[in-house]
C-alpha cells in the first residue's frame, strides 16, 4: 500500500478542518491510531503504519483476506481481525500470536477497562481474550 499526500479521499480532521488528504493505491478498511501514527488495515490483508503521511513499516504475512479491525492492547500490541476468523497479535511488526475460535468472519475488536481484548464475529458470539 503505497500511501501519498493528495487533495482528495482519506482526510485527516481537526477542530472540523481537513488538515491533511491522503491516497492509498488499497482500499483502506480499518485505523486505528496508535502513538501518534496511523495503522491501516486493508481489504487486501495488508497492514500499514504511516507517520506524517509516509508509510514506514508493512506488517509481513498479515492476511491474504479483508482486514476488518484493528485494535490496540495496553502494552502496544496491534490485533488485526479478518474475513478468515482469525486474530493477529502483532508486536514491532511481527505476529506474534494467532487467536482462533470465530467460526466466522471477525467484525470488531475491542479492548475492556480491563485490557482484555474482545470480539465480535458473524458467528453470532462475543469472545473476550486473555
């Protein structure tokens, strides 16, 4: 996902201004904004970190179907959830854990008071993970 600063499409707000516009050659499916950059997921199973519109890391192996969520953990983990009813923990890049038990597509992730992560899937089911 190759990502450039352009005066259309993905827009950046502040204080109800566009600040900043960018464009990715992926269609961008999820964000999520962990310590100040952005973190992309995309309906090609690609994810993407971006600092200052610059995309300056790609997470390797990440899915090869839509990446529906992201979240992050208290201690900075990434979880990507997908079509392919898998959670991915990713730590500086790498996957670090696989989560299975969706016995369908994932919808959404969250992360509790608590820390722990949750999820919402097709399956009709809330998992809550420790």
């Amino acid at each position: 996902m190759k990502c450039i600063l352009k005066k259309e499409n993905y827009q950046i707000w502040r204080n109800g201004i566009c600040v900043q516009t960018l464009e990715c050659n992926e269609s961008v499916s999820c964000l999520i904004l962990p310590n100040g950059d952005i973190c992309s997921g995309s309906k090609t199973g690609v994810i993407k970190i971006l600092r200052g519109g610059i995309c300056i890391q790609t997470f390797q192996g990440a899915y090869h179907n839509w990446i529906t969520s992201l979240a992050i953990l208290p201690n900075g983990d990434i979880c990507s959830g997908s079509m392919d009813a898998t959670i991915k923990v990713w730590r500086n890049g790498n996957c670090i854990q696989t989560l299975e038990g969706h016995d369908a597509h994932i919808n959404c992730l969250a992360v509790s008071q608590s820390g722990q992560l949750c999820s919402g899937s097709d399956d009709r089911t809330i998992k809550i993970w420790s």
